[in-house]
C-alpha cells in the first residue's frame, strides 16, 4: 500500500506534522524520510508546524534524506 500524498505529495506530511505534537514531549524530535526533491517543503511545513532546529540528514550518496524538527510550545 502506498501513502496518497494528494496534489503535491504532502498531505500526510501535513497531518503528521500537526497530529504529531500531540504525541511528543516538549523538546521531542519528530523525524520524516524524504525524496529527493521535497527538503524546503518538508522543512517549512515543520517550521510552520511550531518545531524548531529543523535540519536535514544526508544519506550516503549525499543527498538530503531525512528532516527533523523540534517541538517547541506555542
């Protein structure tokens, strides 16, 4: 089964990213697998999401694999 990611891809992202606080403590780190193409989108979600020190992971081919972000309170 395949994630629908809607018009653009982030969707599930997007519920996530917003259901996602619930679950974390603060100062919790949530972290996204991402394709190749998707690293500013991904990482401004999070930044709009409320999460702080969002960075990205390279993997071993040098390209930007996973983001992350940490929860902060609102």
């Amino acid at each position: 089964m395949a994630l629908d990611g809607g018009e653009d891809g982030l969707d599930f992202y997007r519920i996530i990213i917003k259901e996602g606080r619930k679950f974390l403590r603060e100062d919790g780190l949530i972290f996204f697998e991402i394709g190749h193409d998707q690293k500013e989108a991904v990482c401004g979600l999070l930044e709009l999401g409320g999460y702080s020190q969002v960075n990205t992971i390279k993997d071993l081919a040098g390209l930007d694999r996973v983001v992350f972000g940490r929860k902060i309170e609102r």
